[in-house]
C-alpha cells in the first residue's frame, strides 16, 4: 500500500488529486468540530448513550464523533447513505427508476440528482426530529421555534456541504468522496478508542496484567482486521464458456471467463439496517417522553446491545438472537436485490455464454441461485461475527469502542477500492506514456 502511494506521489496529475482529497478531508474534520451553540453536548452524548446504545456507537463512528457534540456537520455522511439505500431499494420497486438505471451515463446522472433531493429531504427531517428531541429534553437552552429553525437550517447546510464535498472529491480527488469521508471519520475515532482501552484495561495495572491485557487487545484487532480483510475479498468465481462462431474462415469468440460472486455482498448493509429496526421502538418513546414499565421495560432493555452478554440478566440476550437473525435475513433480502439470477441467466444466454455442465436458461438460473444463497449464509455468518465480537468484549468485560468490526469492513473495503483506483490510473499513464514514446 505504502509503495503505491509512493509511486503515485511521483506523478504529477495523481499528486494533485491527492492532495485535493487530503485538503478537502482537513475541511470535513474542521467541520466536524465546531458545535452549533447553545447546546449542552455532555447531557446530549449521555442522553443518545441510553437512548441508542451500540446504535449509537456505530452512528457517531459514522459521522466522526460529530453526532455526539452536535457539531456544525453532526448528520455528515449519514442522510447520504440513508437516500441512496433507498433509492436502490427503489429502482426494484419502481419501472421508471430501473429504467433510468439502465440508461448508461444519463440514468445515473438522473438518480444521482434524485439523491442529491432525498439527501437534502432526510436532513431537514432528521434534523426537525432530532432538535424536537433534545428540545424536549431540555438540552438546548431556549427551546423555541427560532431555535428549532436555526438547528435544522445549520444541521441541513452541513450535510449538503458534506455531500457536495464528497462529490468534489469524486470528480476532483482519488476514489470514491462519500466513502472516503465515510472512511477518514471512522479512523479518526480509532485514538481514542485506543486511549480508553489503556486506561481501561493497562494503567495503572501490575506489568504482568498489563502486558497480557495489551497482548490480548492487539490479539483481537489482528484477528478482528484478518477477518475482515478475508470476509471482504472472498469470492466464488463460477466459471463461464462463451460458443464460437464462424465469420468467413476465422472463429470468433469461444473465450473463457467467469462470473465473480462475493461472500460478503451485501457489505455492511444488514448490520445498518439490524442495527436501525433494534433501535427504532427506543427513538420513538424517547422522543416522546415515555418510558416503558413493567414487562415493556424488559423488552425495550433486551433491544439494547448494552446489556447483551450480562449474565446477570440472560434473558436480555433474546435481543442478541433477534439482532442476528435480522443480519442473516437482510443479507438474503439485500443480495437478491443487486443480484438478478434470472437477468444473469438470461444475458449468459443472449451472448451465447454457459456453465459448464449446465444447460442455459432455467439451469443456470438455479444453479446460481443455489450457489448464491449457499455463499450468502457463509457471509451472513462472518458478519455476525464481526459484529458481535465488539458487542461481546463490551458486555463482558466492559470494553466500549467505537471501532469495531462494522467500522473495519467500512475501512478495509474503501482502502483496497482507493489503491485499486490508483493502481488503474498509475497503468493507463504508464501505457499512455508507452504509446507517446
């Protein structure tokens, strides 16, 4: 990676994207510390610990801790995310939409500006919902409508600049600038999370407790990041013939390929939406002032990753067992959405392409789909355990961070896309400079 980066430094146009990307980042962490005034962020960041529990964790692991300080870009990257979750979700649903998809450059012009319109939408809402809220709660000084009007406004601007920077990094920078951004606020936590292991669980302790609790916690991130880095390259390659055809003397096409098929798919998807459905019914009596008693209070308790994994109350960990099946399920839900079997199918067949040993049409059809939901569970399974293993260190022996396994997919996945990137652009100068000599 450092090798590549070193070459790159020595062309002079990628020096230039970046170093773009690296200003524009310094822009976003600038951002992402100035609060908007008049807010008490220290009964905020404790009222959204309660209130959203590991929910909460991943979401300010998202936005670069700016969430939990209400800062100028505190919904950052998030109402992004959300609008184009949900205009993929739509493009299933909706002919017109899938059409667009299917209009090459135009279409996606046309649903980038649709996202661009729901970004702006969810930031307006999510953030009337979130000053409503803490107005509610007594978090924001004088709560009155200008006040409201003035959160919503700033939180609003925030998110469209962020989303208007990411699409400068686009077209200007290296990679992708929503996920680089996404990217560079998960790292930015990784400090202090790592600071409040060490005083956790190493100062302060005898040199043979410290020595074994340093060795374990680096332990775990190396298992943690190799599983992660397995999880996200793995692939099943099914391997495709194409018939030749005869044009005058000569065949043509008879070619030898195949159709790539991640394990992990659906990426982090499941776990954001798991995460979302487990933590909604406590947002909403939140929001509302109410609080839930009786054997409502034990539900609502077992619906939060904070008291997963105690032994005192192991019938909390019903919420666990609810949180993996909602990862496994959205994993199948959300892979047979971007993959089509039968489309494959049917496109392998109009080219004149087969599997080996099975007929097109109808065959291939099931066999792809047999292949596919065999290769879901096994991703399904991995990101249950990349998700669960932080949960666990935290309900076990107390150890709340904020980088966990979701974070890593996040950063492992975005890193080996940007060095792909770079390593396209580095060949294409290196063949032009070829042909120029």
């Amino acid at each position: 990676m450092l090798q590549t980066l070193r070459n790159a430094f020595k062309i002079k146009d990628l020096r230039k994207k970046l170093l773009y990307t690296f200003m524009m980042l310094v822009v976003i962490r600038i951002g992402c510390q100035l609060p908007i005034p008049g807010i008490d962020t220290t009964a905020i960041k404790g009222a959204l610990e309660n209130m959203f529990g590991d929910s909460f964790n991943m979401l300010n692991t998202l936005t670069g801790g700016s969430f939990e300080t209400m800062s100028i870009f505190a919904l950052n990257v998030s109402p992004y995310i959300t609008s184009s979750i949900i205009v993929q979700l739509l493009t299933i649903a909706i002919p017109a939409l899938e059409e667009m998809q299917r209009d090459g450059e135009d279409g996606r012009k046309k649903l980038a500006e649709i996202t661009r319109y729901l970004t702006v939408g969810l930031a307006i809402l999510e953030g009337l919902g979130t000053s409503i809220g803490f107005g509610r709660m007594g978090y924001l000084g004088d709560y009155n409508a200008m006040t409201i009007a003035t959160m919503v406004i700033t939180l609003t601007a925030g998110s469209a600049l962020v989303m208007w920077i990411g699409e400068q990094i686009t077209m200007k920078g290296i990679g992708n600038g929503i996920s680089i951004i996404l990217m560079i606020n998960i790292i930015s936590r990784l400090p202090g999370d790592l600071g409040d292991l060490y005083q956790k669980f190493v100062k302060d302790k005898a040199i043979g407790p410290a020595i074994l609790s340093a060795a374990i916690i680096l332990l775990v991130m190396v298992v943690t990041i190799v599983l992660v880095v397995l999880l996200q390259d793995a692939e099943r390659r099914i391997p495709v013939q194409y018939s030749g055809k005869m044009q005058g003397r000569r065949t043509v096409g008879g070619q030898s390929s195949h159709i790539p098929l991640k394990v992990n798919t659906a990426n982090v998807i499941p776990i954001i939406f798991a995460s979302s459905i487990m933590s909604f019914p406590q947002i909403v009596t939140q929001l509302f002032n109410k609080t839930a008693t009786g054997f409502w209070s034990e539900v609502f308790a077992s619906l939060s990753s904070n008291n997963w994994f105690d032994m005192s109350h192991p019938k909390r960990n019903i919420g666990l067992l609810i949180y993996i099946v909602l990862i496994v399920f959205f994993a199948y839900f959300y892979t047979a959405i971007i993959f089509n079997p039968i489309e494959v199918a049917n496109n392998m067949k109009k080219s004149g392409g087969f599997i080996p040993g099975i007929r097109p049409g109808k065959p291939t059809q099931d066999h792809l789909t047999k292949i596919l939901n065999y290769i879901i569970f096994i991703g399904a399974v991995g990101l249950v355990i990349v998700a669960i293993i932080p949960i666990f260190f935290s309900g076990v022996f107390g150890a709340n961070v904020s980088f966990g396994g979701t974070s890593l997919i996040i950063v492992v996945g975005v890193i080996l896309e940007t060095l792909k990137i770079i390593e396209s652009q580095m060949l294409v100068r290196h063949y032009k400079g070829f042909l120029n000599d």
